[in-house]
C-alpha cells in the first residue's frame, strides 16, 4: 500500500470525517493530516473536537454535527465548500453502539441506534455525493463493524445498522461508480476504543478477551484508520463496492480450543 506521492497519500485532497473526536475517528484525522490531507472533522463531542483542531493546527477543522440531522449535514457541506471550495473523501465514522438482547430492546432502542448508525451514513451520501459528482469524483469509506457481516449476542439494533450500512454501501458503489466516486466500507472488530472497552482496561487484560482471534489480541483505531486511509486514496483507484474486515481474523473463524491448528496445539 505504499505511495508515489512523498507529499503524503492525500496530498491536496479535501476530507470530511464524522465521529472524529476520539477513537477510530481521531486516529483517521491525524493520519489523514499527516498524509496531506485538508480535514473537516465532526462530532457531538465537543471538548474533544476542539481539543484535537488545536492540537492539529490549520489542517484540520472542528464542527458540531448530529449526524443523523438532515439539515446539519447540510451545513457541514455548506462549511466545507466555504473554506474548501470541494469535498474530495468523505468518511462515515461516527456510530454508536448498544448490548442489549433482542427481546429487551425497545423500539425507541432500535431507532436511536439506526438513526445514528445508518440513516445519518445515508443523508451524508445523499448530501456530499452530488458535489463530488460535480466536481469530477471522490472516494466515500464507510466504517461499518464486522457485526455487520456475522451475528452476534446482544447486538440487536447494532448489527442490524452495520448489516445496514454494507448494504448500503454496494448500493451506492452502482449508482455512484459510473459517476467517479467510489464506495468501499470497513469492517472493525475488536477495537481498543472508549466503545468497545468502556471500562479502559489496559492491553495487557484486553487482549486474552481475544484469544479466540487467529491474531490473538484486538485492535488499534490507527490499524483501521490505516486501513481507511488507503480506501480514500488514489491507491485504490480501481477498488469500489469492497469490504475490508479489520479484525484480527474474527470474522474467519474462532479457535476450537484444543484442537489441531488452535494456539499452542499445533
């Protein structure tokens, strides 16, 4: 995945990345600035958003934004075209998640998290696309989860948003290929975030929870956001419609423990 460009990957692109205070969306920030990138970066959490624009300098720029708000979107998009002129990369990051069985979630529960998850990915589309479209193309990432490629316990209205977005996402890979811009979606697993280790139990305690994983210990956020960092370059120019799971091998399989092949078996 290397690049020709020593300026950086996204040399002169313009980006606009949701969810990018904390987590996986702070990690893409940084390096998409570190890569050339002019950011655009938003969240409901405020104190942290500004705390990473300043820290990052001009590169890189703060909004308030409820995603799944039609209008907000809007405004992100009018912001972007002010101080940018173009929208080159837009990330569907943020997301929220829910443990709840499915007999214990309520309809209120399973809106919330839809709202969120899928229906504010659909209004980014729908809104930033067709200034790509004009302005000859572009590369949407859309970070799903790899509940949305398998079940999952307790994950009612989760997974059924990131089965969602995956759908979604081929969809648009069809409608909007031909049209310049690519569609490509990411499947984390297991990540080292405030989300999925709520509780910031150190690495050393975290990664035996993963010892059913082929890779045996969870993720980084910089491992996903390398990983949509390239989606967003011109490196993968001719991929659309992809999915990639960042997950240590999760989705593959998990170990039968003690049988031939699992770890320490042979």
């Amino acid at each position: 995945m290397s690049s020709a460009n020593p300026q950086g990957r996204l040399h002169n692109k313009i980006a606009i990345i949701t969810g990018g205070a904390r987590g996986m969306g702070a990690a893409t920030v940084r390096l998409f600035v570190e890569h050339g990138a002019q950011v655009l970066f938003t969240d409901v959490l405020d104190e942290a958003g500004q705390a990473l624009a300043t820290e990052l300098g001009a590169q890189a720029t703060f909004m308030h934004h409820d995603i799944a708000d039609e209008a907000a979107w809007q405004q992100v998009l009018d912001a972007a075209m002010t101080r940018f002129g173009r929208v080159d990369v837009l990330v569907n990051n943020a997301g929220i998640l829910l443990f709840r069985t499915l007999l214990e979630t309520t309809k209120a529960d399973y809106e919330r998290i839809l709202s969120v998850n899928l229906t504010g990915m659909f209004l980014g589309i729908r809104t930033i696309a067709p200034q790509m479209i004009a302005n000859g193309g572009g590369s949407i990432v859309n970070i799903s989860a790899v509940d949305g490629m398998k079940g999952a316990n307790g994950l009612a209205a989760y997974a059924s948003s990131k089965w969602g977005a995956r759908g979604l996402t081929k969809v648009a890979a069809m409608e909007l290929g031909h049209r310049g811009i690519r569609v490509n979606s990411v499947h984390p697993g297991g990540i080292d975030t405030v989300m999925t280790n709520p509780q910031g139990v150190s690495r050393e305690q975290l990664d035996p929870m993963y010892a059913m994983v082929p890779q045996q210990r969870a993720g980084a956020p910089s491992e996903v956001a390398a990983t949509t960092l390239f989606l967003a370059s011109d490196d993968a120019s001719y991929i659309n419609g992809a999915e990639i799971a960042v997950d240590g091998g999760l989705v593959v399989g998990q170990y039968y423990v003690g049988y031939p092949g699992a770890p320490g078996v042979g």
